[in-house]
C-alpha cells in the first residue's frame, strides 16, 4: 500500500511539473501531460490531442479551410493578408478521426441504454476516471439548421481539491448527421484548470485540419461572475464564429470556408483527471438565457434530453429549454474508490 501511494504522489507529481513547464516555457493555456515513454499531448474540450494538433489562435487573425478541410490559412483581419497556410498532419488527422468514432460509439451505447432502462436513465458512468470526457450533458437536434446559440454562465465556486483536474463547461454545436467531411464542434467553454490557475474562458473548434483550435484565454474569472459565450453561423458568407466574453473583454475565434451544416445542440461538462468528489466544482453550474435562432431566423425552443442521466458524486442536471445546471456533491465517495474499499475489506 505504500508503494502504491508513492506511485501516486509521484504521478501527480511528475504531472503538475509538466503543466508548470508548459506555461512557464510556452504560455500555452492547456495542460500538457506526459510520462516516460509517452507522447506529448494537451487537453482539449474534445479530448487530449498531440501537443502538435492543437493551435492556438492570436488576436486578430482567423481561420480559412479549403481543398476539402486539408489546408488552412491564417488570415490577418485587418488586411485580408494570408499571414501562414498549413496542410493537415496525417497524424492529426488518424488522431481526430479516432476520436470521432470514440464519440459515435459512445453516443450509440448511450442511446441504447437509455432506451434499455424502464426509468429512462442512463446507468451510471462508473465513477470519475482518467478518460471520462463528457460527463453530464443534454442533446437536442433541431428540426433546421442552427445558426446561432448564446448562453450566460455563472462561474462557480472553487473546487475544494486541487489535483490537475480540468473541468469543461460549455454549450456547443456539431453537424452530426451530415454526409461527407467530418465533424466539427464550436464550442465557448468556460474551464477550471487546464494550465491556467483557477476558471478560465476560451472558444474553441474542433477540428479543421485534425487540428483542436483555440482563440486566447480570459483568466482569473471569478467564482459568481456571470460570462457569456454564443455561436453564430453565417452559411451564406461561409464563416462561423465563437464568442466567449468576460464584461468588456472578449476573445473570437472565427473559422471560415467548407462550412458545415450545424444539426445538434448540446450542453456539456466534460472533465478530465478527477479522480475524487472533492475536485468537481464546489457549487452548481448554471447557464442561464439560452437562446438559439435557425438558419431562416426562427427560434429554437430545445426539448433538451439527458444523455448521461446520474453520474458519479451524486451528478445531476437540471434544465429547461433556456437555463442548465448540473451538480455533483463534493463531500460525496465516488462509486470508483468505494469500490477499491470493498475489495480491500474482502
């Protein structure tokens, strides 16, 4: 038992030093883990990527796709001027296609146990883990095309445990059912962690290129404040755009070119690396004012449906067609470690 307790202070060691010489060397706002042996990777809302295939954004500058998403142009808005153009890594690309059928596979096994279970539960997810991804989230597929979505987060309070968790919270949108190319998700995520002390906001798209895009991070929010976030899509300029905005401070990321066709709706906490009660947020996430608009200008009213229904520490959403919250009891054992206690009692 001790040498498994060193082994794991030695982890969490070895993994908070490589957040730390992340941003002390790089000032790139994600947390980059690796161990001996291991590729080097960074956490995304769309899962860990190679440290290669995420991109970071600067002020001022947008995304281009052409020649069937494998090339992207970085535009400078002011001038128009092409500042840098990139083919697509084939290994981005392996990287991101794994992590879509992950998700399809994910989502069908979800559907099919929530259709299985007489309460109409999903049953639960067998408690926080290394890969847990998207935790607590509703879906909806709106009947037209999604041209715009907004949302007001109100920023929670501090998880009471520190260990190089990453939270996600976010509304987004994907083109789920589309034919052709690949899936793409927009997303204004407001995050604990990730590189950055303490809740932190930032857009993000996934995934020209095979590349997770990120635009530059708004830090230090504080627990109570309310940010926004919106997506709006112009399909006949071709462009979609991200928002995440703090007061009078704002950060876009806007992608243009080979638009896809936004068919599916969600809100979403996605964690990563909690592997205790006491590192989910001490208090409820709320979003608030969600609204939504199709591609003709018309409201979307979403009959919102719990993908994940209960979850570990006590996790549960509460919403309506406008307002989401989700709650996960922070003095609660998670289902993981009492299991380990079971076993070590027999």
């Amino acid at each position: 038992e001790d040498q498994s307790n060193r082994e794991t202070t030695m982890v969490r060691t070895t993994k908070k030093a490589l957040v730390a010489a992340w941003v002390a060397g790089l000032h790139l706002g994600v947390v980059v883990t690796a161990l001996p042996g291991e590729e080097l990777t960074r956490l995304t809302p769309f899962g860990a990527f190679p440290a290669d295939c995420v991109r970071d954004v600067a002020p001022g500058t947008s995304l281009r796709l052409s020649e069937n998403g494998t090339r992207v142009d970085v535009i400078h808005d002011a001038s128009g001027r092409v500042l840098d153009t990139h083919r697509a890594q084939p290994h981005c690309l392996e990287h991101a296609n794994a992590l879509l059928k992950a998700r399809r596979r994910r989502r069908t096994s979800s559907k099919a146990a929530s259709e299985e279970d007489n309460n109409g539960r999903v049953a639960k997810q067998g408690g926080p883990r290394e890969d847990s991804g998207w935790l607590d989230y509703v879906e909806y597929y709106p009947t037209a095309y999604l041209s715009y979505f907004e949302g007001f987060y109100t920023v929670p309070a501090a998880p009471p445990a520190d260990d190089a968790q990453v939270l996600f919270y976010f509304i987004g949108t994907e083109n789920i059912a589309q034919e052709g190319g690949s899936i793409t998700i927009l997303q204004p995520v407001l995050t604990w962690g990730n590189g950055h002390e303490a809740w932190n906001m930032a857009s993000w798209n996934c995934c020209p290129a095979g590349e997770a895009t990120t635009s530059d991070f708004l830090l230090n929010l504080e627990p109570g404040a309310t940010v926004y976030g919106n997506i709006s899509v112009d399909y006949d300029a071709q462009v979609a755009t991200v928002v995440s905005q703090v007061g009078d401070d704002a950060v876009s990321l806007s992608i243009a070119g080979e638009l896809r066709e936004f068919d599916w709706m969600d809100v979403t906490l996605e964690v990563y690396t909690v592997n205790d009660c006491a590192e989910f947020a001490a208090s409820d996430l709320e979003i608030s004012q969600m609204n939504a608009t199709d591609l003709t200008g018309a409201p979307i009213v979403p009959d919102w449906e719990d993908a994940t229904g209960e979850t570990d520490c006590g996790g549960a959403q509460t919403f309506t067609a406008t307002t989401w919250s989700v709650h996960h009891d922070v003095t609660a054992t998670s289902d993981k470690h009492r299991h380990a206690h079971d076993e070590d009692d027999h």
